[in-house]
C-alpha cells in the first residue's frame, strides 16, 4: 500500500490537461510542444501513447491491435511517456 501510494503522489504528464490549453487555461504552445514531443516518438511507442490517452483505449486492446502483450504494452508505454517528458522540456525550454 505504501509503493502505491508514493506512486501516486508522483508528478506525471496528463495529455487531457494539455488539451486544456486550447481552451485558454494555459499558453497554446504547452499544447503545441506537447504534440511536437509525440510527434518525434519512434513508431511504437507513438502508436501506443496515442491509442492510450487519445483515442483513450484500455491495454488490453492495443495489446491484441498491437498482436502484444499487456506487458508489453506498458513497457512501451512507459518508455513513450518518459520520452515525451524529456523532449517536452527540450523543446519548451
């Protein structure tokens, strides 16, 4: 209880609160830096972040598009949101 608990004290990057920006609650260009940060992902791990928090599909289901598995998936995931994190400050910066 006490790791999940940590885990979710972490700070971590939310698409849906970029899309915010568009409506005026942050700079556009949190908006525009985020997606240039995705859109330089390699393959996978773009596909995978976008079915995950755009088209907001559940792992289970990118698994089986992806022929993956869950475990996989999260990997893949993991890898695409730190990334994204590292080329967001980059580019925001």
């Amino acid at each position: 209880m006490c790791l999940n608990r940590l885990r979710s004290l972490r700070p971590h990057a939310d698409i849906s609160e970029a899309e915010r920006t568009l409506d005026g609650e942050a700079d556009g260009r949190d908006f525009q830096a985020l997606m240039q940060a995705i859109d330089m992902l390699p393959g996978v791990e773009q596909a995978v972040l976008r079915m995950r928090h755009i088209d907001g599909m559940e792992i289970e289901e990118i698994a089986s598009i992806s022929s993956s598995t869950p475990g996989a998936v999260r990997t893949a995931l993991s890898r695409a949101r730190r990334r994204v994190r590292q080329l967001y400050t980059r580019i925001y910066d």
